[in-house]
C-alpha cells in the first residue's frame, strides 16, 4: 500500500510523547504519542483540519502547512522533505532560508519553559517559541510568518511596527547586528525571493535601515540587558542573549532573569496568573506578537 501524507503524519505523531514537547504525560493517558488536538495546537492548524489530512480528505496543504507540521512534529531534514514530496510539493530549495528547527532544539525548547524564548529562522521569521515568550512578549500563534519577522518589526512604524514592539534597549546595537545578518543571509541564500523582497521593503519603508544598509552596518549580537514593558505587571528587566545553533541557520533569543529577584517575582506571576502550564496553551500577551 502506498505510503500518504496522512498516513505518515499518523506514524510521524505516534512516535512522538508528550514530554518531546512540552507535555505532562498523566496517568491514565490512553493515547500514543500525540493527540491530533496537541498536534493542531503546536503547528497553529485546526484540529478538523488535521483530522482531514490524516484521513486524506485534505489533499492540497499549502508549503506553509507542511513547515509547520515537520517543525511540530519533529521531523528530520530527510523526512521534512518527503513529507513535502507527499504533499506534491518540492522541498525547500538550496540557496533559500530554511524554516526547519532541528528536532533536538525543539526537545531542548520543551524543557525550557520556563524560559521566555524564541527560535528565529535566518532572516529573523519567528519560527518557535516557549508558552513563557507568549506570556512576556505576547502569543504569535495568530500572527502569519510576514507579521512575526523581527526586522520588520524594529525598522517599520504603525500598529504592527516598532510601536507595538514592547522591548526597551539603548544604543543601536540590535539595528546594526540586525541588518548585518540580512546582509549575510543575502550571501548565503541568493535565490531567497522572500529575502530579497524584504530587503527592499526595508529599504523602501525605513530611512534608517536604507542608511544602515548604504553604510555596510556590521554588528555582532551581544549580550544585552533589555526591559518589556507588560501591561499587567510593568517593566520587566530582563538579560537577553543571542544563541546560534551549529550545523544549521537558526539562532535562539533568550531572556533570563535573576534568581529572586522582583523581575523573577513578575515572570512567575504572569506563568501562573496566565495558566501557563506544560500540557496547556499559550496565553496572550502584550506586544508585537500578541493576537491582533
């Protein structure tokens, strides 16, 4: 019998248990792996439209869809690749920027809840994140891949721009790394439409990224100490650290705060006031990313 989408997403999500992925695994958990509900949950899709691609009444699911299934799904770079061979689509291309997070960072991302943190694709998209990012930062789960690039965010004004961006630093140090790893990511991904398309959004929209991007900014990612304005609990000191993971283009943004200390006091109560649990879903928050 000749392997579907649907039946390879049902053996694809039976491997899979619940701590993989952030879960409590409860006693008397009748299901193996996971649940098409979790499954839906972690890859932003409905649950009817899962079960319709399960059962193979869903016949066309779009390149987005399959990214997002093989990053909730753990899916290695081969496997990724044959679950968008059987959706009739190509694999991701050489030269373009890759969507894929590596099934050992995802494990590494369910025992960091605690944690607010966030996986960025190479030209800054927002790919993952931890249910204590979406308490932080606000929940993106409803923001579509355009919507959660960061420089975007930093370098365009309006109601999706830098206005909404709730994070205070000093100096330029972001805008200058920021543009010099588009201008790296150019290099490495000539054949990204995506990416050059933004860059010249950018360079359109934004006077002071056209500068930076006339001037040849270059900038390393630094350890910084940033502040997050939160609507319920003000501000919210944080250190934030830029981790790059070997092998592959993705690179982790994590906050941390003192052991103790009221910034901590504040991020616990947020987890806590916003139901932020292991098996549970992501609150909304207040910034950028929040439900619009």
């Amino acid at each position: 019998m000749d392997e579907t989408l649907g039946t390879a997403l049902r053996r694809w999500r039976d491997r899979l248990s619940p701590t993989d992925v952030g879960r409590t695994s409860r006693p008397g958990r009748r299901a193996v792996g996971l649940r098409r509900e979790e499954l839906a949950e972690l890859a932003g899709l409905s649950v009817d439209y899962v079960v319709r691609l399960e059962q193979g009444r869903a016949t066309s699911p779009s390149a987005q869809v399959v990214a997002s299934l093989a990053r909730a799904l753990q899916l290695q770079p081969l496997e990724r690749d044959h679950a968008y061979r059987l959706a009739g689509l190509l694999p991701p291309q050489e030269g373009t920027i890759s969507t894929h997070v590596p099934a050992g960072v995802q494990r590494m991302l369910a025992r960091l809840g605690e944690f607010p943190v966030g996986v960025f694709s190479a030209d800054w998209t927002l790919l993952s994140w931890t249910p204590a990012w979406a308490v932080l930062l606000g929940d993106p789960s409803a923001r579509t891949p355009v919507e959660r690039n960061l420089v975007r965010v930093v370098f365009t004004a309006g109601p999706s721009g830098l206005a909404a961006w709730p994070v205070l630093q000093e100096g330029g140090a972001l805008d200058l790394a920021l543009v010099a790893d588009l201008r790296t990511a150019l290099v490495n991904y000539p054949r990204d439409r995506g990416l050059i398309d933004l860059v010249e959004e950018l360079r359109s929209a934004s006077a002071e990224f056209t500068r930076l991007w006339d001037e040849g900014a270059v900038g390393p990612h630094v350890s910084a100490r940033k502040t997050i304005v939160h609507p319920q609990v003000g501000e919210v000191t944080c250190d934030c650290d830029v981790l790059t993971v070997p092998g592959c283009d993705v690179r982790l943004v994590v906050y941390t705060v003192t052991a103790g200390s009221a910034d901590a006091e504040k991020l616990e109560f947020l987890r806590v006031t916003n139901g932020v649990r292991a098996d549970g879903p992501a609150p909304p928050g207040p910034g950028l990313f929040s439900t619009p």
